[in-house]
C-alpha cells in the first residue's frame, strides 16, 4: 500500500517542486522547478533521496504535515521553527517523523522561499518528464494546484531511516547579484546602465513564483520600452514603461515584449529569490564566459555540500 503524507495547515504558494521542466519553452511551457534549488536538492539528499526529487515547496510560512509511515523529513530554505511532536528540531538537518506524529513548520526568518523533504520523495506522476507544478496554467504537482488542508500526497518507496546533518557548511554568496548584460543591453545609454549598476534596488512584496518586481530608480531605454515579443529565460530582468525591473523567475513566461537590459547569472538567481522585501542589494555585470565559470564552481560546491552530509546522532 503506497504511504501518504497528509497536510492539514499550509501557508501560502505551497506546491510541489522538483528540479524544473525541460525541453519544452519553444513551445512556450515554462521551466517550473524550485525557486532555490541548492536548498531544495540539499533537503532532498537530507533524507536519502536523489537531489532532483520532488518536495514541497512554501513561501514565507509552512504548515502542518503527518504520514501514515515511519519517514525522513527534513526543512532547508532558511531558518523558522520546526517541530515533531511539540517537539523542537533544527533546519537543514534530517529527523524521523514518526508514523501519526505531526511536523509543524512555522514562518522563515531571512528568507521566502522553504522546502520540506520526505524520505522516498513525493510520487506523484509525472507531467511532460517533471512533478514541478505551474500555478497559472495548473501543470503538473498535484492537479494543478497550490497545496491547502485536507490534501494528501503519495510517497515514493525508501527504507531510508538514518538522519543527516551538513558536514560541510553551505554557505550562500554576498556582494551584488551578477548579471549578464543583454540580451537589449543596447535599448539602455550610458546613464541608464550607470543607474543600473550604480544604485540599489530592493526586493518588494510584488512577487510570485513567475516574478518579482524591484523597487529603486527608474531605468529609462532610450529606444523604447515596447519590443517585438521575444524569448525570454529563468532570469531575464524586463524594463517595462514604468522603468521598475521585473526579473522572471522559476515560472516566467516564455516570450516577452519588454526590453530586457540583463539576465540574472544562474548561481545568483536562489540568492536575489530569498531576499526578504525591502532588502537592498546592487547589480555587477560580468561576461557570459565567467558567469559559466562560476556556475560552475556553484555546481561543484553544491556537489561537495551534498558529498559531505554525515549521520546525525539521534536524540
């Protein structure tokens, strides 16, 4: 009989993520997938599963969850308290949630986005090669749709039982987001890019899994802030008339008619989807050559993360 995780409390934008839909935005399906994807691969391997695994993805606040098992959970994204049982655990450790025993998961402090991860993963078909679910197309995850009380999940087959901690630390970056200029670099003069790079911007509450608009100076292009709709990627940081950038995220659309002054680097993109609202940062640009170099590097070091977890004495 296959186990299920029941929810009975969530909090908002709750979904199922796993590492992203590929291969389809020529036919304008959006990539989906989770907006940290460290945190969310790094929880998975907590509990013994593959990074790329389904889990449940929260913004903000999470919720209240129980199996009808014996399982692995753990919670990463950023801190918040969480509990088994009344209990307190830490974040991005694994602990064993007892069959009927209740996990509660409260708000996230110094982040927005949070994951929970099961042992054996959340097993829920597959749609188009993904379990990620898109909220405004209802795509995949579980019909469609955001999580809410009373929903229950199928989980994947494990006998995993060891809890994990990092034995490594994961440290994310600091400095400015990085970002490669393009691909209507050329709509923006000199003052604008100027503007660009030298002046914070700040998170705002405007924001989803399909975007995030920032607050700061207004960013003019002096050719116009209408184009032929084009491509756009997980990353691109639109300039509509308003002059506010808008930066396309994990469930972007897939073509755009705004100029479109840069693209987030990849290994920068979790970082700038954390800050909290009203958080300042600024911009670097960097060539494409090195934002590749520095994928990398991000890759190899989420790799030597997940390498070094180690068996956490049980309590």
């Amino acid at each position: 009989m296959t186990a299920l995780l029941t929810i009975s409390r969530t909090g908002p934008l709750m979904s199922v993520q796993d590492d992203g839909r590929y291969g389809f935005r020529a036919r304008g399906v959006s990539t989906s997938g989770a907006m940290d994807r460290d945190a969310h691969a790094i929880a998975n391997a907590l509990v013994g599963n593959d990074p790329n695994a389904a889990a449940i993805e929260f913004a903000l606040t999470g919720g209240a969850f129980t199996a009808d098992r014996d399982t692995l959970v753990a919670v990463t994204g950023g801190s918040c308290q969480v509990e088994i049982a009344g209990k307190p655990v830490s974040t991005w450790e694994s602990h064993l949630l007892k069959a009927d025993e209740t996990l509660t998961v409260g708000a996230l402090r110094g982040a927005v986005w949070g994951y929970v991860a099961v042992s054996g993963g959340i097993a829920i078909p597959k749609m188009l090669g993904s379990r990620s679910t898109h909220l405004r197309t209802a795509l995949g995850g579980l019909n469609g749709k955001a999580l809410g009380p009373g929903d229950t999940l199928p989980l994947g087959d494990s006998e995993e039982l060891e809890p994990r901690t990092l034995g490594t630390p994961y440290l994310r970056g600091h400095g400015p987001i990085a970002v490669i200029p393009g691909p209507q670099d050329n709509y923006f003069d000199e003052d604008a890019w100027k503007t660009f790079l030298r002046q914070p911007y700040r998170a705002t509450t405007s924001r989803d899994r399909m975007a995030m608009v920032l607050d700061g100076p207004a960013l003019q292009a002096f050719k116009g802030h209408d184009i032929v709709s084009d491509a756009t990627v997980v990353g691109s940081i639109q300039v509509p008339g308003s002059g506010k950038p808008i930066v396309l995220t994990a469930d972007g659309q897939t073509t755009g008619g705004y100029p479109k002054i840069a693209t987030v680097a990849s290994f920068d993109l979790a970082r700038l989807a954390q800050l909290p609202a009203g958080q300042q940062f600024l911009f670097r640009a960097i060539s494409a050559d090195l934002a590749e170099q520095q994928a990398i590097h991000a890759q190899d070091r989420l790799a030597s993360v997940i390498a070094g977890l180690r068996a956490r004495q049980q309590d």
